[in-house]
C-alpha cells in the first residue's frame, strides 16, 4: 500500500496536493496498523497459544504471555504503519524520544524487570505449578498463584505471601511434589539395651500395614546413629501422589504406629538425660559472718 496513489486519487476529487497527502498518509496508517493487528491476533497468537500448550502450560500461565504478545502486535502494527504512511521524520523522533524513555525507564524499574524475566522463566521452565507444595529458604505453602511479577503462595498457617518472582529463581527451590512418589524419612531412637533386629522388623511391618505406603519402592530401615542415650533407626518409605495433608498424615499415622508397638514390646525410646555436678563456693564471707564466741 502506497501513498502516492492515494494522494493522486484525493487531488483528482479536486483536493490540495497538501491536504491529499496529508489525508492519504492518515489513511495508510490506519489500514496498515488495522490490517496488522488483525492479522497478528488471528495468525501469531494462535500460535503462540499453541506452542504453549505444547509445553503443558495451564491456561492461567498462558494468560499473561499472549497479553505480552499482543502488546508486542500494537508495536509491530504501529511501527510498520508509521513507515509505509512514510512519517519517516516523526518516526525517527518517536524512536529517539522512546529509547530515551526505555533508559530511564530501566534505571528506575531495575527490580520489576528482574522480576518480570524471572517470571518468564518461571513459565517457561515450570520448575512449579499453581497448586503445588514448595519450599525456598525458611518459608514453605502451596502455590496460588503465578504472574509475570509476583508468585503468591499460601502459608500452611493460612498467611498468604507475596512473593517477587526473583526470589524464586535466584535461589533454590523444593517442590516435593514435583514427582508422583515422594519419600519419607524419620529416625527412631531406641535404647542400648533393646533389640536392634526386633526394633527393625517392628519398623517394617508398620509401614507394610498401612495403607499410604507403597510396597514398591520398599520401606527399609538402616543404623544410622549412635547418639548419647539412644540407638538412632532411619526408616524411609515412600508415598504416591502426595500432598502437603497426605506427608503429614501418612507420617503422624506411621510413626504413632510405631511408637504403640514399641510400648507393646517393651522396647524404651529414651530422651536424653542430663547430670549436673559440681559445687558452690562463696568467697569472702569472713566479713560477712562473725565467729560464734566460745
């Protein structure tokens, strides 16, 4: 699309060549930024749309990439219509007049664009998902939701955190259900005296009678300790699609099992026991107490 055409087309209906220009040029950059909106909305975001689905991205975190894609759209459509509407010396100035705003622009907002890459990354490599258990420094909850911005995570003490999403990828993150089993471990302290082998099988049979242990990976149990009063046992099991409720519940159930057997068998789980000796002197107390008269 052309502006002279146009512009000869308005002086033969009798127009300035002044005024024709001017409302030619208008008119191609209207048709050229309206024929390259519609053409991005019904081609590139489609696309877009597609690739991340492909990615097993949920439709809240493909929401504010295909906003992003359509702001990038307005800019090509604007762009390209300022220069076949050949407003070359206004566009050239817009640049200028926008790199400088970029730039100072960037200086002040530092943070938020740091945020905004990290939650890219977020999208893009999915370390977690929105309803998934993580834990990152001393916090942990469960993902509510996920911007290109913010993350925010609910706290199992119902306290809901708002959370920079540079936060989140600048350290490291545990996302326990990342995977369909997770594995659980807890140490059992018995005494010197108990029987390490009666111990030990009492420990697996109490994971292989509940429901919420897996037989395949194992339960297993191993010495892990000798500390000062006890005899320390790690048991690990593994658990199937777990959860925040699921790891608490199967563990509390397990070891409360494990404790009733013990009692039942006579085998001690000793707390550490601790001695205090020495004596107390007191120091210049002649003055103090006069001798009893004979």
């Amino acid at each position: 699309m052309q502006v002279e055409p146009i512009s000869n087309f308005f002086q033969n209906l009798g127009l300035g060549s002044g005024l024709a220009g001017t409302i030619a040029q208008a008119l191609v950059f209207v048709l050229v930024a309206i024929l390259v909106y519609v053409l991005g909305k019904a081609i590139v975001v489609p696309i877009v749309d597609r690739s991340l689905k492909s990615r097993d991205l949920d439709e809240h975190a493909r929401n504010p990439i295909k906003k992003l894609t359509s702001i990038v759209i307005v800019f090509v459509a604007i762009s390209m219509a300022f220069g076949l509407a050949q407003y070359g010396n206004f566009l050239q100035s817009l640049a200028t007049i926008a790199a400088a705003a970029t730039l100072a622009i960037g200086l002040a907002m530092q943070d938020v664009l740091s945020n905004f890459v990290a939650g890219i990354f977020i999208f893009t490599d999915k370390p977690f998902r929105i309803g998934d258990w993580i834990e990152w420094d001393d916090n942990a909850g469960v993902v509510e939701d996920i911007s290109l911005r913010v993350t925010r995570v609910r706290t199992f003490d119902n306290e809901l955190l708002t959370v920079p999403n540079s936060q989140l990828t600048d350290g490291v993150i545990k996302n326990p259900v990342a995977k369909d089993q997770l594995r659980l471990k807890f140490v059992f302290g018995i005494g010197y005296d108990d029987d390490i082998d009666a111990a030990t099988d009492i420990i697996l049979e109490e994971a292989e009678d509940h429901e919420g242990i897996l037989e395949d990976p194992g339960p297993s149990v191993r010495l892990v300790e000798l500390g000062d009063s006890s005899v320390g046992l790690q048991s690990r099991i593994w658990i199937d699609n777990p959860s925040r409720s699921d790891f608490v519940k199967t563990r509390g159930e397990y070891v409360q099992a494990v404790k009733e057997r013990f009692d039942e068998e006579g085998i001690d789980i000793p707390y550490p026991n601790r001695t205090i000796g020495g004596g107390l002197e007191l120091a210049g107390m002649d003055s103090v107490v006069e001798p009893a008269d004979d």
